[in-house]
C-alpha cells in the first residue's frame, strides 16, 4: 500500500503546531521504527517526502510557495497527529537521495501517514474528505462512533517494501486502540484523471466492494463521476485487480468498503475513491497481524 496518497488538501502553508512530545514507540522492525511526530522538525520532514513523491516524483502541480518551499503542507497539518516510520541507520548523504544539507531529522523519516480524529475536526472546520464526499449523513447515521480521517500516505522510493507498509498500519491500529476509534475512512487514488480509462478497475470497486447501505457516502454533486462504466457481468475481476493501485488492492483485502462515485483531483492528477473502513469489520487476521507483530508499543 505504499506511495499513493489518501487524500490532499488546499494551499500550502507551513504547519505551525506543536505536537505533544509523545516519542511513544509503536512498534519496530529492524532499524526501521514506527512512531508520531514529535516536534514540528519532524512534521516538516514528513512534508518534505510527500512532496518528493506527490509533486516530484508524480503528477501533482504546484503553485509558487509549495515550489520553492520544497514541502507538500495544508492547514490540516496543523490540527493531525503524523505518523512516522523512521530508518534510525541512515547517515546524511550515503543513500544517494537525501541531501546531505538537510537537518538530521530528515533523514530518518521514509514513510508518513497523516491522522486527524473526529473529535478534532469537529473543532477546526471538519474533515478533508468533505471536500470531496458528502459525509455528513454518514456521521450522522453513526453519531455514536467515532472516525478517523487517514491521509497524506507516502513511502520514499527505497522502503516500498511490505515491512514498511505493515509497520505503518502496525501504527495506525494502535491509535485506533489508544484513541477507542471505531471507523477509519479517507480518499485512495488512481494516477491519471480520465475516468473512462479507469473503468475497468473503477467499475470493479463499485460491483463488488460498494459499502451497504448504512455505510453508503456519495460523492459531492458537482464533484461526482459515474464508477459503473462496465455491466458485472463484462467485468474480468482478475483484471480489475491488477489494474488496481497497491494501496487500494490491501484496502480491500483488509475489508474495506468503497463509497460512491469517483472524484477527479486535476491539482494533483489523480482521480480519487473513498474507502471506509468499520473496525468491527476488519478481518480478524489483519487485526491480529497489526495489533501484535511487532510488539506491545512502550509505555502502553
């Protein structure tokens, strides 16, 4: 599931928060450990690699800030917790990537998330999905669960690997735990913004991974672009899945649901999914996996 963002945000701007100093392990495998930002040092550098990999490294188009700044920032920056996934054995310069010149802090973190709990949104302007899905009757059908919104999903090219992607989702189902979370939901994207050659693989998600209705989000009116371009019955599933981004393919076969129509991103030229995901409704495997492979996090 690594490099392809779950969602984007509006203008850039530089994040001014400070976290809390939770240097809280989640887990760690080897060099590389998984855990929040602590410091808005640490938050820069996650904004440093998801612009490497959203603007330089794929299709997104920046504007004149985000350009010369080096750094993929919104306003959602400052109200999220990040997760990080750090390599503690890199030396400045000896990847042949990270440039020597950067703080220390950047060379450690390969991989972010980006996490923004309901009870947060609720006090600063709600949710990025929002801009894109109509999301208010499905918080309102579930008043009494609570959501997180994930987000801003990159991996540097070198750690593309599935020890990385499990340590990041090794992080996220302990916040989930530690937060007493109840459902996770976001945008998945596909490169390219021409829906009609996704259509095998967009009409895939919706005849066999469409949410039930109780779960069912829709994409905003003037935002909405038709995912059933193909009858069922003409649709190769083999096909569909191959087609279909990592990030997107371990979604669903960790169960998640897919909302209703497409969205396409120009800014970052992308054509973007909803994907939800209930926790009772994970499998039990993935829980299992995620919530003990790596250990009990320190100072649980």
């Amino acid at each position: 599931m690594p490099t392809i963002k779950t969602d984007k945000g509006g203008g850039p701007l530089a994040s001014t928060a400070v976290r809390p100093a939770d240097m809280t392990s989640y887990g760690r495998r080897g060099d590389l450990e998984v855990r929040l930002a602590s410091s808005p040092r640490e938050i820069d550098a996650a904004q440093a690699i998801r612009y490497r990999v959203f603007y330089e490294e794929m299709s997104a188009i920046p504007d004149a800030e985000t350009r010369a700044r080096k750094r993929d920032a919104d306003r959602f920056d400052d109200i999220c917790d990040h997760l990080l996934v750090l390599d503690h054995a890199l030396v400045p310069g000896e990847d042949g990537e990270l440039p020597p010149e950067d703080p220390e802090s950047l060379k450690k973190v390969v991989g972010c998330y980006r996490l923004l709990r309901q009870d947060v949104a609720e006090r600063h302007g709600g949710f990025y999905t929002a801009s894109e899905y109509d999301i208010a009757p499905l918080l309102a059908r579930h008043a009494d669960l609570n959501f997180l919104e994930l987000g801003r999903s990159c991996v540097l090219q070198p750690y593309r690997t599935r020890p990385t992607v499990e340590l990041l989702w090794h992080g996220i189902m302990h916040y989930v735990t530690a937060h007493n979370l109840d459902v996770m939901f976001g945008c998945a994207s596909f490169e390219g913004t021409d829906p009609a050659a996704l259509a095998a693989p967009l009409s895939y998600l919706h005849h066999f991974h469409a949410a039930p209705a109780d779960w069912r989000v829709r994409a905003l009116p003037e935002r909405y672009e038709e995912m059933n371009r193909i009858p069922k019955e003409e649709v190769d599933p083999r096909e569909a899945l191959r087609a279909l981004p990592p990030m997107i393919k371990g979604y669903l076969r960790a169960g998640c649901y897919i909302g209703e129509g497409a969205v396409v991103d120009r800014q970052f030229g992308t054509t973007d999914v909803l994907i939800l995901f209930p926790v009772a409704q994970i499998s039990d495997r993935y829980l299992s996996k995620f919530g003990a492979k790596y250990g009990t996090p320190r100072g649980s």
